[in-house]
C-alpha cells in the first residue's frame, strides 16, 4: 500500500466538494485529511512544509486533467528562498 494511500482516497471522496468550493483551487491533505484549500502551488507547498517538515503529504490541484507526481527525493525551495545553491 502506498504510503499517500490515505490522502489519495481522501482527496478522491472529497473531490466533488472541493472541486465546487475551490475551482482552479490546490488543497493539501495530511495523514487521510484534507488541511486547506489555496491559490496557488507555492503556497500550499510552503505550508506543507512548515507545517509538516518533509511529509509526505499530498497537494493535488482542482479541476487539473492530471495529476503531476514529483518524486520522494525532490524537495520544494520557494522561488524566493535564497540559498548557497541559487547564488
């Protein structure tokens, strides 16, 4: 069983909901529970991950044709973070 198992049936059964409430919408959804509903990926991403260090947890946008899967390693850097690898 995949270990986003939870979060992915979450997402699923609630999509309909969301999907009305949010259009266009990302939401993030923690431990088989949806968290918040945001503007845009950068900030459901920077959330995550103040919230929840390196997860895993599941960001999935409303109304998207498909999913986009990053892999385990990847890490999110905001497009503002200063960092010795940016300079």
């Amino acid at each position: 069983m995949s270990v986003l198992s939870r979060d992915i049936s979450a997402f699923e059964h609630m999509r309909p909901q969301l999907e009305a409430r949010h259009p266009g919408g990302w939401v993030l959804f923690y431990r088989g529970a949806f968290v918040e509903a945001f503007a845009d990926f950068e900030t459901a991403a920077s959330t995550a991950v103040e919230r929840f260090d390196a997860g895993p947890y599941l960001i999935r946008q409303l109304g998207a044709a498909r999913a986009v899967q990053l892999p385990g390693g990847m890490t999110f850097t905001p497009s503002h973070a200063v960092t010795s690898s940016r300079l």
